[in-house]
C-alpha cells in the first residue's frame, strides 16, 4: 500500500510539473544577425506570444553557415518547448537541396508549431545603377567588363537560389557576395559596395520608402499585394521564374502533445490579432497561418520541385 501510495503521488507531482508549462523564459531561435526580416517578424511575435503563454519570449540570434548554426542548435535541444527556430524555406528546403550535407534533417528533427506566412523577395538596386527594370538590368550586366555583384543573406538562402536562377534564366552578367544576414546585405548595397542584391520585401520595404535603394522586380509569379507597382521578373520576359520564400516557428521533434498544442494555440491567436497582423503585413510579411501539420505537406511537396529547378538551373551543389 505504501508503496503504491508514493508511485502515485510522484505521478503526481510529475503531472503537476509537465502542467507547469511555460514555467522559465523561452528561446526564440532566429538564425540570422539582427535587423532582418526573420529577425523583424520572431520580435513582432515574441511579446504578444509570451503574453498568450504566461513567460517572457527572448529572441536568440544565431546566424551563420546559411542558418545552419542556429537550426542545429534547435535540432540538438531538448523537445521540451524551451527552445523554439524561427527561419524560411531556407532552412527547411534550400539548404537540403542546395548542400551535399547537414549538421540536421527538416522533416526528421522538426515538428512545425505552425506556418506564419510569405514574404517575397525583392531584385533591388543600388539608386546609382544606370538600370530600373530588369531588361535594362541584365543589359547593364552584360556591358560591365566585370559584370554586377549581387548581394543576399547567406550562401544557400533562398535569396542566393533567387540570384543563381536569375542569371541562369536571364543571361545576366552577375557575381554571388554572400553575407550573414540581411543587414549587412543591405549597407553595403545602400553604400554602393554592391549594385544589386535579393533581399525579402520585410527587409527591402523601409528602405525603398526612404528612396535609399529601388526595387527592379519581385520574385512571385504575380505581383505582392505590399508592392503592387512592382513587377515580377516572370513578367519581364522570364515566366517561369519564382522564388518565394515562406517562414514557419518549429521545435525539436518529439515535444509533447499538449505543450505542442498550446504553442500552437498561442501562435495562432497571434497570427489572428488584428494589430499583430496588421503591423505584420505592413513590415511587408503575407500573413498566412496553417498549423503545424502543414509544415511536414510543404517540405516533401517543396523538396523534389526545387531538386527539379536546381537541376534544370544547373546551380552546383555544394
């Protein structure tokens, strides 16, 4: 009897503890430096969340090796909700496309909390470039000795695939400069140490508004609803190019159930706030959520089609 008494009540106190959750801060992994566009949206969403779950939401940045550093991180941390990544298509089908390699597996180690939206990218220009369309672009590229640098956010994001296919597709003239993120991208190309570079519409928005850089085309098969007066390079002689990349919050594999449920909860009463989404969608990010069952349907469908375009652009694999 006694002992039967004490396994029950240190059942109990187990339950007790798992019901606890969140009982410590969470980690919100962005694998990029701070003041980009992933960065912008994970602290749009930390604060409202963290209300939603009782405990405070801290923003971890860790960029590097094309997110591979802060995805591994997640990737190797406890499946207990603590420690949540924040990241695009980029980690989650580029990067396994794109490299030979990788320090994890999206569809083994990640389980998606939800899918937050779209935020299409952007060609954009240094206002010095003797070019505003993309005709005038890939002209200009073929007339420089040199050609034109083109910057992005990492080597194997999908901002680089959008710059390989770009040149494949078009004939331009380019050179691939690969930074840590898409603030460094974007001074150097406000500063003319690059012409061009492909950059998300969160990031690329403010900037054209200042009229410090301009935007050649977007890189969906129609025109953003952020930057209607835009056109897409499909439309300017090159219709079968897209890249669109799609962001979603993930956790190690394994959490569980009703930590994964309330997460998701949290997010999806987020993602609904009409302020919350509001400033969203006005940072330049096309609100879209799904819930995390999604997020395992994108990646198989995404892997094969980008395989198909890699091949068909004859972009190296790394």
């Amino acid at each position: 009897m006694k002992q039967a008494f004490l396994a029950a009540a240190l059942c109990g106190v187990g339950l007790m503890a798992h019901a606890a959750y969140p009982d410590k801060p969470i980690t919100l992994v962005v694998p990029y430096p701070p003041g980009g566009a992933t960065d912008t949206i994970a602290r749009v969403l930390a604060v409202p969340m963290g209300k939603r779950l009782g405990q405070t939401v801290i923003v971890d940045n860790r960029a590097g090796a094309g997110t591979a550093i802060g995805a591994t991180a997640v990737a190797r941390s406890a499946p207990d909700g603590y420690t949540l990544l924040i990241s695009s298509n980029t980690t989650f089908t580029v990067n396994a496309v794109l490299k030979n390699s990788l320090p994890y597996d999206p569809q083994k180690d990640f389980e998606s909390i939800g899918l937050i939206g779209t935020s299409p990218l952007v060609l954009l220009a240094n206002q010095g470039i003797a070019a505003n369309n993309v005709a005038e672009l890939v002209a200009l590229s073929r007339r420089e000795p040199k050609g034109l640098n083109y910057g992005s956010f990492g080597v194997g994001t999908t901002a680089h695939l959008a710059g390989e296919m770009f040149m494949v597709m078009s004939g331009a003239k380019m050179t691939h400069v690969a930074y840590r993120g898409s603030a460094p991208a974007m001074t150097d190309l406000i500063g003319g140490q690059i012409q061009l570079s492909f950059d998300t519409t969160v990031a690329a928005m403010p900037q054209i508004a200042a009229g410090k850089v301009k935007a050649i085309a977007v890189t969906t098969s129609k025109r953003s609803a952020q930057m209607p007066k835009v056109p897409t390079v499909a439309e300017s002689g090159y219709p079968d190019y897209e890249m669109v990349p799609w962001v979603a919050l993930v956790a190690r594999r394994g959490l569980p159930a009703d930590v994964s449920a309330l997460l998701s909860k949290a997010l999806k009463e987020t993602l609904t706030d009409p302020t919350v989404s509001a400033e969203l969608q006005q940072k330049g990010l096309d609100v879209a959520y799904q819930p995390g069952s999604a997020y395992d349907t994108k990646v198989a469908r995404e892997l094969p089609l980008l395989r198909a375009s890699v091949h068909r652009a004859g972009i190296p694999v790394q």
